[in-house]
C-alpha cells in the first residue's frame, strides 16, 4: 500500500474514534474442570482478563474466500487491544464442572498509534462555536461562550504543545447551529473549513455546536425571561439547581474538507446564582460553581481527545513556491521544524467520484526535500531535482509521517 494510500485509509478510519479512558470492571471467567485443577484455574483466569479486556473496545474481522460462487473459508476475529491494571481476584468456586473466577481490574483502551514518534505541532484554526438555543445563554448571561469556550480550548491545547491552536473564533462555519453538521454534503465534506484553512494555514479545523445549556425540569422556556421579569420587579432573586451542558465537536481536514471527528460530551452540575446575575462563561464565578467545574472536566476531555486524534494523523504543510530546486512550504516555526529536518513531497490531485464531486488525491512522488532554512512564517527546503523537472508546484504537499 502506497503511503497516500494509507493516510485516506487514516482518514476513514478516524471519523468515530474511541477516546482512550479507564474504567472499573467486574467480571466472572470460567473454563471446564478437565484435567489438572491449575490449568483449569489458569484457563478460567485466562477467560476473564478477556472478557475485561474486550469492555474497553474490540476489533472484529473477517475473512471470506469463496471459489465458483461457494464459500470455501470464513473466519470472524475478535481482538481487543485495551490494557489491565490492579487486577483483583474476588473469588473463585467450582460449580457444575465449571471453575470460576471473579476479578476487578481498572481496563483502558491503548493508544491509537503508540508507537507514533512524530514530533512537529500540527496548525489547527478553532473556529467560534454556534449555541442551538441562544435564549437559554441569558441564564447567567452566558451569551459570550460562542467565542470563549472555544478560546478556553485553544489556550490549553497551546499550553500542552502538542499543536498549534490558531484563533478563528470570529468565523463559523455553520449557519444554521441547530442543524450542524448538515450543512456538510452527504459525504460528510464541509467546503468551508477548506477555505478557512488556507486562508489561517491550518491544516486541520475545529469546531462545534452548544447543543443545551438549560435547568433541568425547566417548564419555563416556551417564554423565557418573563418569570424572571416579574420576580426581579418584586425584589426577588431566585436560586436555581441542576443545569445541562451539551456540546457537540467536530474535526475537518483542512485540505479536503473531510470530516475526522466527531463527538457528543454531555454533562450536569449545580448552578445556584440568581437568574438574572451576570456571571458570564468562563469567569472566575463561572468555574467556582458546581457547573463550572462539570463543564471544565467536559473540556479537558474535549482537550484530551484532540490531541490524541491529531497526534496519529501525519504532518502536512503547503507548497507556497516552487523554483528550481527550492520550496518554500507554509510552516511557521512554532511547528518544531529544524534545518536538517526531511519530508516526502506529494502532489495534490483531483479526480471524481460515481456521484461527479471532486475529491482531493496525494500522489507520492517519491522525493525527498532537506530543510535548510526555518523563517518565522515559513520554511525553505531543497531537493535534489528541479521543481519543473517533477511538475512540482504551488498547493502541493510535504508530508512526515
């Protein structure tokens, strides 16, 4: 498989992606009394770190061969590659003919690419978020998240250093929030992050939709505000209990528009401010509340899953000019690149599907380039035939994997 290949194949495969978590199991491994009893015990215990094993997530493959129309072979894998830690025996018993065990073992699922060593930061433009219900932003006067949780993100994705969060907060890419991402096309391509990722020199875009910021149990919200009106005319403040925080976020590539990743976090806390005070999102007051710190545990795993879809994918840098035996590649140096560093040039192609949409190919020409400058907006880089000799040109891609 030829490495162009295999980055639309990484495309595909990260649209649904498990984040990597721990979590707590309890289960019961058995295997018949057949033989000596510490083998049989073994074969028990084999069959419950399994069952752990495959709640953190599994694989299943197939394979069918069929010769003249008749399925000669067909064979289901099942294969799980979580982790256990703190195993625990419970107990053990032998109860007809079966031998069982019992354990608690914390299981967490192993990383997507663990074996990555790929150091540069990846430029990703964070987009303003959409909120699907604006009024129920005036509880608390939160009317500022569009543009301040996606900065909270930004600020700590910088902070880790693992990618290079650029502010887009004041674009969005969704008109109509409510029905994010359907404006994409049926193929889950969103043109519109192509064109904000040139324009930023990202590669990736990220964005997201405010789905629910309501009180629990609200009756109220067919006429938002007018109990509140009343109360605040009769002097009284009114305390409030549990509120919901759902939030939508979405990954694009920048170069073609594909969507990566895409994921529903959801989360409660206690918000026991008056209504009508005017808190704002992300203030000091904000976070000191229960909801505050629900809503900042949702974004450090919104951070966490980030970083680990954007650590496996490889990275990608525009060719801005071609002469000679020089490119200049839109890199800034806050990438991590150094003079020496080395990268495969593709070339961008585009060709049409059965339904006539254009899709964007990387075709690998099999050529090394040599970084010899680092400039802070850009970088130089030299290779040993001439551009116009390969038809290299503005547009087309470096890559390390």
């Amino acid at each position: 498989m030829t490495r162009a290949a295999t980055f639309l194949c990484i495309l595909a495969s990260l649209i649904f992606v498990p984040s990597v978590f721990a979590l707590s199991v309890e289960v019961v491994g058995q295997a018949p009394i057949d033989g000596a009893l510490s083998r049989v015990r073994e074969l028990a215990m084999d069959d419950a770190m399994r069952q752990a094993s495959l709640r953190a997530g599994a694989q299943i493959s197939s394979t069918q061969l069929m010769e003249h129309g008749v399925v000669e072979e067909d064979k289901v894998k099942l294969t799980s590659n979580s982790q256990l830690k703190n195993v625990e025996i419970l107990w053990e018993d032998q109860i007809d003919g079966l031998y069982q065990v019992a354990i608690r073992a914390d299981v967490s699922a192993q990383a997507m690419c663990p074996n990555s060593s790929q150091r540069y930061r990846k430029a990703i433009a964070v987009t303003g978020f959409g909120l699907a219900n604006p009024m129920q932003a005036s509880i608390g006067q939160l009317q500022n998240i569009e543009q301040d949780l996606p900065r909270v993100l930004i600020n700590t994705l910088n902070n880790r250093g693992a990618t290079h969060a650029l502010d887009a907060t004041r674009s969005s890419l969704f008109r109509d929030p409510r029905r994010a991402p359907s404006a994409e096309t049926p193929q889950q391509r969103l043109t519109t992050s192509i064109s904000l990722a040139t324009q930023l020199g990202a590669q990736y875009v990220v964005s997201g939709v405010v789905r629910d910021l309501a009180m629990q149990g609200d009756a109220r919200e067919s006429e938002p505000g007018v109990t509140d009106k009343w109360l605040s005319l009769l002097g009284v403040e009114e305390q409030e209990g549990a509120r919901q925080f759902v939030l939508d976020v979405f990954v694009h590539d920048g170069l073609s528009g594909a969507m990566l990743f895409q994921r529903s976090y959801s989360a409660s806390g206690s918000w026991d401010l008056p209504r009508q005070k005017r808190v704002g999102f992300a203030s000091p007051q904000f976070w000191r509340t229960g909801y505050g710190h629900q809503v900042r545990d949702v974004l450090t795993s919104v951070v966490d899953d980030l970083d680990e879809v954007l650590r496996c994918q490889p990275f990608m840098a525009r060719v801005v000019k071609a002469r000679g035996n020089r490119l200049h590649i839109e890199a800034s140096a806050g990438a991590g690149i150094r003079p020496g560093d080395k990268f495969q040039v593709y070339r961008t192609g585009t060709f049409y599907n059965l339904d006539l949409e254009p899709r964007t190919e990387l075709s690998d020409m099999a050529t090394e380039v040599v970084v010899k400058q680092v400039q802070p907006q850009f970088v130089i880089a030299e290779m040993q035939y001439t551009a116009e000799h390969l038809a290299i040109q503005r547009d087309d891609m470096v890559i390390a994997w």
